[in-house]
C-alpha cells in the first residue's frame, strides 16, 4: 500500500484522468484499441446477439442468463414497470408543461425514494437487487411519462405482454390508435439500450459510486448518476450534436465550421472521449444500425452534414493529432431523431440504457465494502489573517 510507502504524498489529479478510483470487474475498455467488453463479452456481439434485459442481468449478475435464469429475471422486470399512482398523478403536476424531461428525470429517480423507504438497507445484497429491478423495470415509465406530460398527452400505461423495448415504444407513441412497433424500431432500441448500458467509470458511474459510498439509498445515487449525465461534456451531448448539425445547416458551412472549431470557438459534438483515442465502437454500431432504421423512416436530412463531419475531421491535423474521433453520440441522435423522439428526449434515452451500468457499479462498490470517497484538494487561498470590523472595510 504506497500510502504506508509515502506517508502524506497526494497526487493532483484535476479531471482524475490519470487516477484509479475504483476496482471493477464489470466493464473492460482499451482506448487505444478501441475495444468494449461487458464481462469479458465484445460489445459487437452483445450488440448483435443479446437484448438489453439479458445485458442487465449480465452487468449485475456477471454471468449470461440461462432460460430459467432469464425468465425469471424478464417476469421480474415486467411486473415491476407501474408507478405509485399518487407518485405519478402528483410528480409529474408540479412541474412545468415544457420542462426538460431530464430535469423530470432526475427530480423522480430521487422521489422514489421516498415510496421505497426500505431501500436504505444497502447492507443485504437481495435488498439492493430487489431496488435495481425496480429502477430498471420503472425507467421507461418515468422517461415516456416526462414525453407525455411535455406535450400534453396523457400517459400511457405499461403492457406487461410486451417486450422492454416494444413497451417503451408503445408508451411513448400511442396516440388514439394502437401502436403497432415496427421490428427495425424494436430492435435498433435493443441495440441503442445496449450499447448505452455500461462504459466503466465514466462521470455518471463514478457519480453513482462516489454518492452511494455515503450510504445513501440507490434512488438517491441513482439521481445524482441522471444529473452528472445530463451535462453536454457527457449524456448531453447526443442532443448537442443534432444542435450543432442543426446550426451548420448546410454543406457548404462545414469547412468553415471545422475552421471555427479550430480556432477554439466552436466544439464538435459528439467527437473526442477521455478512454477512446481511437473510433469508439459503439459509434461504428450505431452507424450501422442507423440503416435499418433509415430505410423505414427515409434518412434523417442531417445525415449528409454528419458523415462530411466526420470525413472532414477524421482527415484534419487538428483532430488526428488530438486523437478526436466520433464518440456513441455523433450518430446516436440522428436514429432517435428518425424514430420520433424529440431532442430533449435524447439524453433520456441515454439515462434509461445506462441505469444497469449505474447499478452494477453501485452494487459492486457496497460489496467491496469501499471507503468513502473523499479526495484532497490544493489549498489556493488566503494564508491566515484577522477578522476586519465593518467599519474599517
Ligand atoms: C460520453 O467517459 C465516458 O465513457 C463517457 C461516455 C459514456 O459512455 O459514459 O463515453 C459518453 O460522454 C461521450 C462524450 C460525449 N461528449 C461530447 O461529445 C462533447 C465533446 N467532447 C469534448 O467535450 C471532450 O472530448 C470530452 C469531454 C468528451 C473529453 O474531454 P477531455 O478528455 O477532458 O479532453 P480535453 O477537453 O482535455 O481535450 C483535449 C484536447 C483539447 O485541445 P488542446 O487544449 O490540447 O489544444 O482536444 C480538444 C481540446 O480542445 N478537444 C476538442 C474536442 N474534444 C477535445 N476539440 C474540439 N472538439 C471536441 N469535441
């Protein structure tokens, strides 16, 4: 233990890139290779093979499934998707029509905690479970119920005979008629789930352990997980990038857009990650799945800007230098975009894949038994002095 080594000596570490907070055996990157792995499984062929409950289980159990196992798991998460209805009829009142759904979100992870008052028994392992069925199973609800009450619609409740992702669906778009889920919809969703559900200590993971080492319930952790992600450094950026594409608008602006980015008064979107110095595979995915997507829908009119982008960047100094290469939210946002979701949905979409990973991190923390996290800092300020009576100021 080199503190017994070097009794006093810290490290200054702003951004903690060079620091190693945890020990984890959920999730494997190697940035320099641009490989993912989820319990030792390639992200490709999780990706191209598995569905995202399957991954849930595989994130928090660290095995696959078998049958009996993943039945088992699926029933559970089923008949966990309902919302108290006194949570649901006055949460989502109290807040304005056209508030951003990740501030819904954020707010109501929290609130739950307030009907599971048991959560708080982070010490039994079947407790903790037993809470991150409830998150998983309750995260579409609480994300299509934000959609629904920004657009005046009302709510619609969860089918227990349907697939997670057909569910989510259908809770965010029937309107009137039944929703029939399209199967490229239903499984770019399982993909886009996927490939969102872990990405080791990323800021939100590292949130969720650093808030859960207070001992806190997991709502609460969970909570703080949603807001870290919230920021455009981070779960903000997929809807940044449409923004962005948006503001670019036409072919012709992309070279001086590029110029402006390189001149430090712009920042490309969806490019450059603190682990990938490389292509981030799941962009490589995402990309690939945009086709199925597109050829229901048509494709999204920003896709022409997006792959000029990229092809633009990819062959500038600036970038190759740096090491900036599309990340999970370049493309992310165009497939949302075609399927219907609104921009500010975007990021919901994100937290709602990324609640295993959070949990799965979570859980394994308590099992360790960690410390509370508590870092040191660099003292910058004023050396001691005496108090100044107001009239002498
Ligand atoms: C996610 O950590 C994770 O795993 C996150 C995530 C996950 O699954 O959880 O992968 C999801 O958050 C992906 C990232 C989404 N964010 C964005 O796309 C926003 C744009 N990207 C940047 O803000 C930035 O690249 C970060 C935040 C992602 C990483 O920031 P770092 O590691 O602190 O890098 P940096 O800001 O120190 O940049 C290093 C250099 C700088 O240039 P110099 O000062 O050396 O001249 O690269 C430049 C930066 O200016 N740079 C960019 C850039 N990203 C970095 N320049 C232009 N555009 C960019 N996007």
């Amino acid at each position: 233990d080199w503190r017994k080594l070097l009794p006093g000596v810290w490290f200054h570490d702003p951004g903690l890139a060079t620091t190693s907070g945890a020990e984890s055996a959920i999730t494997e990157l190697d940035g320099e290779n641009g490989i993912l792995r989820y319990r030792g499984y390639p992200i490709e062929q999780l990706a191209e093979k598995s569905t995202f409950l399957e991954v849930s289980y595989l994130l928090l159990n660290g095995e696959l499934p078998n049958q009996q196992q993943s039945d088992g798991w699926v029933n559970e998460i089923t008949h966990h998707t309902y919302l108290h209805e006194k949570f649901r009829r006055k949460m989502y009142d109290s807040f304005h029509y056209d508030a951003h759904p990740m501030g819904l979100l954020c707010s109501n992870v929290a609130g739950l905690s307030t009907f599971y008052p048991d959560s708080k028994e982070i010490d039994d392992p079947a407790n903790r479970m037993q809470q991150a069925v409830r998150l998983i199973a309750k995260m579409p609800t609480l994300a299509t119920s934000a959609y629904r009450h920004s657009v005046g619609q009302p709510f619609v409740f969860p089918d227990n005979t349907l697939d997670y992702a057909s569910n989510f669906l259908r809770m965010m778009f029937e309107l009137g008629n039944p929703y029939e889920v399209d199967p490229a919809f239903q499984r770019a969703m399982e993909v886009l789930l996927i490939l969102h559900a872990d990405h080791e200590q990323n800021c939100s993971t590292t949130t969720a352990r650093v808030v859960g080492s207070s001992h806190t319930d997991p709502y609460t952790a969970m909570s703080a997980a949603c807001g870290a992600l919230y920021g455009p450094r981070h779960g903000g950026a997929n809807e940044a990038v449409l923004n962005m594409l948006d503001g670019i608008g036409s072919y012709e602006n992309v070279e001086p857009f590029i110029e402006g980015v390189k001149a430090g008064n712009e920042r490309l979107m969806g490019f450059g990650h603190r682990v990938y110095k490389n292509y981030d595979p799941r962009a490589r995915i995402i990309k690939e799945a945009a086709h199925d997507v597109f050829a229901v829908t048509g494709t999204n009119p920003l896709l022409d800007i997006a792959l000029k982008l990229e092809e633009a960047a990819l062959s500038d100094e600036y970038f190759i230098s740096r090491k900036l290469y599309p990340n999970v939210d370049f493309y992310s946002g165009l497939i949302y975009e075609s399927m219907g979701f609104p921009r500010n949905m975007f990021t919901v979409l994100f937290a709602i894949g990324r609640m295993p990973g959070w949990l799965a991190h979570w859980d394994e923390m308590l099992d360790q038994d960690s410390r509370i996290a508590r870092p040191r800092q660099l003292y910058t300020g004023e050396a001691e002095r005496d108090y100044i009576a107001m009239s002498d100021r």
